[in-house]
C-alpha cells in the first residue's frame, strides 16, 4: 500500500466530509441529500482509495467518539431533568449497534484478535477487550430497551436509562484509546505486507457488503444530523473562553 494511495484516500475523506457538513442543513430530509452529494463527490474523486487497516479502524472510532459525545449531551440532560428528545438517542444507539458492534467489533474479534492470540502478543489486552465487546452489546440492549417515552415520566425512569449511558461512555473512551495507542498500531508487525494489503480489501468489501459502496459517508451524515438536533454540531461551541 503506497503513500500516495494512502494520501488520495485522505484527500477523498476531507472532500465528502465538507461536501456533507454543509448539505445537512436542510434538517432531517438532508440525510439523503447529503448522502447523494457524498456519492457524486467519491464518484469523482481518484480510483485509488486503499486506506490502511489501522487508518479504517480508527476513523471507525471517530464515528464512536461522535456517538459517545451525543450519549453525554443526553446524559447530561437526564441528570438535570432537562427536554431530552429519545430519537438522537435510539439512532445513535442503532447505529452503535449495527456500525460498531455487529460490523467494527466484529472485524476486530474475527481479523485481529486470533492474529495477536496466535502470536502470543498483547493477550492479555486482547482478552479484556472481547470482555469489553460483550459488556457493551449488554449495555446498547438495556439503552435500547429503556430509551421509551415513559423512562422520561419520572426520576426513577430516567436514572434507570442513564445508568448504562454512563456505563457505556465509561468503558469506551478508554477502549477505544488503548486499541488506537497499542492494539492498532503492532497490527503491521503480525502479518507481510502482501497479508497488511489483503486485510484492508476484506475490511473495505465488508463495509461495502454491509452499508453500501459509500456506507461511511452515510453514517456520518446520520450522526451529524442527530448533533443537530441535540445543538451540539457546531465544533465551535466546545472552544473555551479564555482570558479575563
């Protein structure tokens, strides 16, 4: 896999990143705009989109980090009893589900996990980290099951739903920096070249398999919408007043 592949590829990602930042919007409609302005936009972007296995992996996480930042404005709300619309809530948590769990983590469970057991590296990292995988598919069930109207009636509904929130953004930040920092990185070290090649088109063909030629760019444009309804899109809003 070549530098400049590697670079075509970032350049593709920056471009329907901008492309669906400002079509979203229009409001809930613009999913499908920006989703079909995302395909027109890789459609013409190089033929050349190889994106290394750890580079896949991580910007999976961006999604996660994005989710995770959704599940604490809602957790917040919960905690001081505030307006909490469920549906940014229930979508995140679907999209956790179907993006991260039963695709990303299942990647990582069947293309990477038994590389490291086999190599005796990291085992016991890997180890924590399917316990980890298993914990949180419990935690999306009881958000998933609790994220209704009538948790949203009283005290006692609503800190049952935020129990496994919190739950859930506790384990994860952590998780997903460990994989990023030591996992993700010692991935090159277990396999040839031609192998660290091989992985990359299993993992595209998956996604692809799964969510559709331009399945990324889909989710994150349901992801942003679900930051626009919750306030919570524009990055500006999280810079700190400084000064006096």
């Amino acid at each position: 896999m070549t530098t400049e592949s590697e670079q075509s590829r970032r350049q593709f990602l920056l471009a329907a990143t901008a492309t669906g930042g400002g079509l979203l919007a229009v409001g809930a409609s613009g999913i499908g705009q920006a989703a079909e302005a995302g395909n027109q936009a890789k459609s013409a972007a190089p033929a050349a989109e190889d994106i290394a296995p750890p580079e896949d992996l991580m910007r999976e996480h961006g999604v996660l980090n994005r989710i995770l930042l959704i599940y604490e404005e809602c957790l917040e709300r919960l905690h001081g009893q505030k307006n909490l619309e469920l549906g940014p809530l229930v979508g995140s948590a679907k999209i956790i589900r179907t993006f991260i769990e039963d695709y990303h983590e299942k990647l990582e469970e069947d293309q990477l996990f038994p590389r490291f057991e086999k190599a005796g590296k990291l085992v016991e990292l890997v180890k924590v980290l399917r316990e980890q995988h298993q914990a949180g598919r419990r935690l999306t069930d009881e958000i998933l099951q609790q994220a209704i109207p009538p948790a949203l009636k009283d005290t006692r509904g609503m800190k049952s739903l935020a129990r496994p929130i919190a739950q859930f953004i506790r384990m994860y930040r952590p998780h997903e920096a460990r994989e990023d920092t030591v996992l993700f990185p010692a991935i090159r070290s277990l396999m040839t070249a031609k192998e660290f090649d091989e992985l990359g088109d299993r993992f595209e063909d998956r996604e692809h398999q799964l969510f559709g030629a331009h399945g990324f760019e889909n989710i994150v444009a349901q992801v942003a919408e679900f930051e626009r309804t919750l306030g919570i899109y524009q990055l500006s809003q999280f810079t700190p007043k400084l000064g006096p």
